[in-house]
C-alpha cells in the first residue's frame, strides 16, 4: 500500500462528506463506499451483481509491467469474500455471469495481441483456457473485448478492434457452442477521412447487434469522430453512421436501446478542444459536454440533448435503464488550469427521464481524484459505480461504491 491508513481514511472522509453532508461511511446497509489498494495501479474494467449476496468487481492495470488482472467478490456491504489474479492473457477482459454461478471471462493479452482468449470460472477456481488466433487485435482500458452469449446454446459474439490494411476497424468473432470459432470479421465504417476505429460498446439489439465507438489519434491525425454500425442476426453490415460535426471532437462513449422503441440512445461528449487521457496513449476522451441523441433503426440521428451545466465531463462512463423509469448517466468531470488537468475529479449520477430530460443529479468530491469506469444495477433498485481513486504520485487504486436507489451512498 502506498500511503498510510490515516491519509487513506481522511481522503474518503473528505470525498464523502461534500457529496452526502454526512460522515458514515462504512455501515450496515448495503450501502457503501470501498477501496481496494494495491502495490500496482489498478482500474476496472466492471462491476455487477452476480447473485443476491454478493458484487463482482474487476479489473487491471494500465501499464505493460503491471499486475495481473484481479477479480474481487465480496458480499453485500463490499467486505471481500475472495480475489483471484487472472492469466496475463486476459490483461483487458471482459465477465458475464452465466449458469449457475459460474462466470464467463473473454480477454485479450497488453498491447496488440495474435490471440484472443476464453475461459470459465466457478468461485475463484479458473478452468480450462481456450486460445483464438487472430490477425491482430488492438486492447486497452478502454476498449477490451466485449461479448454477448446465448445461454442455450452457448454461442458468444465478441466485438473487438480489429486491424485490416493498418487500420483499426470494428470487428466481430463468432464461437460456437462447441468451441469452434467462425473466420474473424472485420467493417469497413465509410469513413472518407482515414481514421482508426475502436469499438466502446456492442450489445444484442432487435434482431441483431449495434456496435459504437470513436477514433483512435493517431500520428498527424486531430480529428475525433464516432460512429453505430449495425448488424444484422448473421453479422452482416447493414449500416454504419459516421457521427461528426464541423469543427467538432465527438466522442460516442457507448449506446442503450430506447425504451418502447425500436431506437438506440448515443451518449458520449463533445466539445471544440480536446486532451488524451492518460490510460492509452492517442485516445481522445473528451474534456466537453455531456450529450445523448436518438439514432433510428435507418441509421438517421435526431434529438440531440447536450447537458450544458456538465461543461468539463472528462468521460461519460456508462448509461443504463433503470426500474423506476428513465435512465442513469455516471460521469467524470474535471477542471482544467491553463490547459491542464488539475486533480478535482468529481463522479456524477445524473438520472434522465424517459425522455432524457435531467431529473437530478449526484456529485461526488474528493481529497484525491476519483473517475467513474462503469455503472450497472444491483436487485434492491439501486446501483453500482466502478471507479479508480488515483494520488498525486498517479498510483491508481480501484473503488466500488453502491448506492441506493436515488443515488445515495452514506446512510443515517
């Protein structure tokens, strides 16, 4: 651990106490917020509710010489019950329960690998790994593979990045119920300028599968566009949209299906300038505005909806549907000092009517900087945040906070 128990305790002290006004921390709700310190930087990658007593939180670490990949389960008020270091094959994955509670778990090894991994885990127990060579695929924090499986027949569909002719390109790898996968393929998103693609989320979506994510900077390249690719159920392209604004950087951090529509929700961040953040060198996560449009099953965007008081959201995390109706945005934003990044990160939760109008929202300060990574719900209605707290010295420290159902953390 690489600061002392009290400086640790003051820094959540403080980052609690300006968000909720109140000074419990740690209680008897399922309510919470926790730290995972570690002697490596660590982020996550996810976090979910496996079952109904217990979360899944995992995650790795940025640099090519750092630790192994982690998986941490702990019970409902965030105590550990176990942690298991994965292969360094899977150093960016992706997990999804499955049956029972076993845990299905895609990866990719650090930098650009010839291989694509899968495996299965029952508790902290890893099983047999099975190895995909690939032409090349490119991973990183934020863009590890991503996958969907068919619980009857065990089929997976993972989108990567993929590489054709020096480009990155969205890609999609089909594994059949018995192991043997299909060629991998790879889309040509139409884009006119050159640029390098990745892909940020991918999901099943009526009869097929949306695929979004923005450019990768690259040498001589100052453009930050996104795009939505659709499929349909055979992986074949239907469409892609290119999205892009004059003299704009936009970045599409992810997608959701509209509810009671045959529509997909673009949310992501735009502004007129732009940093790179610090994970992966030459990937542009926008210092701008908070936004979400409607994009239509034709690939026709419309109703934009910029949230202007958001002005400096370093990353929309995630965006999710929530049972009480409407939707829940998790960012980060920070404040900018002569151009650069000073250490104010603050996580918010904005909750949106069904119609994306902002309902309230949630601000979480800090001692120390904390980003938010991932967002998912958890069974009692409210939801967990997936975030990495990092010091001055730029040590990373990985934090699992769960709230209540209106985004609460610390409890009376």
């Amino acid at each position: 651990m690489k600061r002392n128990d009290a400086f640790l305790f003051l820094a959540i002290i403080l980052a609690l106490a300006s968000a909720c006004g109140k000074d419990e921390i740690h209680s008897d709700s399922t309510v919470f917020f926790r730290l995972f310190p570690s002697d490596t930087s660590y982020e996550p990658l996810g976090a979910f509710q496996p079952d109904s007593v217990s979360y899944i939180v995992y995650g790795t670490s940025p640099e090519d010489n750092g630790g192994s990949p982690v998986v941490i389960k702990t019970d409902l008020r965030g105590n550990i019950i176990w942690t298991k270091y994965l292969p360094p094959e899977f150093h960016f994955c992706s997990i999804q329960q499955i049956k029972g509670d076993s845990l299905k778990v895609v990866g990719v090894p650090h930098g650009v690998s010839l291989s694509l991994y899968v495996t299965e885990m029952k508790d902290s127990t890893v099983g047999f790994v099975r190895e995909y060579p690939l032409d090349s695929v490119l991973a990183g924090p934020v863009m590890p593979p991503l996958f969907s499986m068919n619980d009857a027949t065990g089929e997976l569909i993972i989108a990567l990045t993929g590489e054709v002719n020096g480009k990155d390109v969205p890609s999609v790898l089909r594994i059949g119920g018995s192991g043997v996968a299909d060629p991998l393929k790879s889309y040509d998103t139409g884009d006119s300028l050159g640029l390098d693609f990745m892909v940020r989320s991918f999901f099943p979506h009526n009869d097929g599968y949306i695929l979004t994510g923005s450019s990768i900077r690259k040498s001589g390249s100052s453009i930050v566009n996104s795009y939505c690719l659709r499929l349909n159920s055979s992986l074949e392209k239907e469409w892609c949209t290119i999205l892009s604004k004059p003299d704009t950087f936009l970045v599409v951090r992810g997608a959701i299906p509209e509810k009671n529509s045959t529509s997909v929700i673009l949310y992501g961040s735009q502004t007129r300038t732009f940093m790179s953040n610090f994970q992966n060198s030459g990937i542009a996560d926008l210092i701008g505005t908070l936004f979400t449009e409607i994009i239509d099953m034709n690939g026709d965007t419309s109703s934009e909806i910029k949230y202007r008081q958001y002005e400096n959201m370093a990353h929309a995390c995630k965006m999710i549907e929530t049972t009480k109706g409407g939707y829940l945005l998790a960012a980060t934003t920070n404040e900018l000092a002569d151009f650069y990044v000073v250490n104010s990160n603050r996580i918010y939760l904005l909750s949106l009517s069904d119609d994306r109008q902002e309902q309230w929202h949630r601000q979480f300060n800090g001692f120390s900087p904390f980003t938010a990574q991932t967002l998912s719900p958890a069974e009692d209605g409210g939801f967990l945040i997936g975030g990495y707290e990092h010091s001055g010295s730029f040590i990373y420290n990985m934090c699992l906070l769960k709230t209540d159902a209106n985004g609460n953390i610390v409890t009376n």
